[in-house]
C-alpha cells in the first residue's frame, strides 16, 4: 500500500472521531444537561483542532506536510492528555474552575463569546464530575487523545 494510500483513510479517520467526539459532547450537553466545565471546553478546543490538522494533512502532500501534520496532531493529542487529567485530579477537587489556565485560553480564543452554545462553560470542575456509562467524562476524553496520538505516531512510523 503507498504511503498516501495509508495515510489518507488515518487522517479522516483522526478527524471524523476527533469532530465526532465534539457533536457527541453537544448532544450529552444539550439533550441530557451535562454542562461543561472550562476544562471540559479546552478539550473540545483541541479536539476541532486536532480534526481540522486531520483535514489539512488530507490536503498537504508530501513529506513536510505529512510530518508536521503528524507532529502537529501528537503534540494537540498530549496537550488534550493533559487537560483531561489536570480536569480530573486537580480542577474536579476545586470548588472554581475561575480563572485556570484552561479559562483564560477560551477568553482569549474568543470562543467563549463568539460560539457560546460550543465553547462556553456553563459549570464548575467540581459540577461536571459526570459519568458516562459509567465512566468519569474526561476519561472517555482522555482515551480519545490517547487513541488519537498512538495513531499519528504509528502513522509516522509507517511513512518513514
């Protein structure tokens, strides 16, 4: 199989579950009331960026641009590894989520005001502790980045 052979169904397959992982998280919001938090909002960030690196790598041909896709979507996917932890053990004990780290990003992205149905915290750290079938939320995220890195990275491999 050629490389671009290999490399086009990973690449839409990182973005569909990337932007995918954002459409569910709406509906767990809008259909069944599960807010998020800030942390949970950084998440949705780096997910629509991960999926719009996928479709970017989909178009950049060539070694450059499969390399720096591929870096791109490993560095996006560990910042996401992060937060999803950092969500977990240190901003879920916290009674306010104001002003973090993941507060000012989304102010300063703008989000927040511009797309507020997609990008605006509507609950503390400590409110959205949720479960999903019974799992906590960030950890259904945390092994979507996982997944996500372990991808391009085997991808990398691969076009060598």
């Amino acid at each position: 199989m050629s490389g671009a052979a290999r490399r086009t169904p990973l690449l839409l397959g990182m973005a569909l579950l990337s932007l995918g992982s954002v459409a569910l998280a709406l509906w767990t919001q809008h259909a069944l009331g599960m807010e998020p938090c800030p942390w949970c909002i950084l998440q949705r960030i780096l997910f629509v960026l991960i999926g719009a690196v996928a479709l970017l790598g989909l178009l950049w041909r060539g070694a450059i641009g499969t390399w720096l896709t591929l870096l791109l979507i490993v560095a996006l996917s560990l910042a996401g590894v992060a937060a999803a932890l950092w969500q977990h053990f240190v901003a879920a004990a916290s009674d306010s989520c104001n002003r973090t780290l993941a507060e000012k990003i989304i102010s300063g992205l703008g989000l927040d005001g511009s797309l507020p149905e997609i990008f605006q915290p509507r609950a503390s750290c400590a409110d959205a502790a949720v479960k999903l079938l019974g799992l906590p939320y960030e950890f259904w995220s945390l092994g979507l980045f996982v997944l996500l890195g372990l991808m391009a990275l085997g991808l990398a491999a691969r076009t060598r």
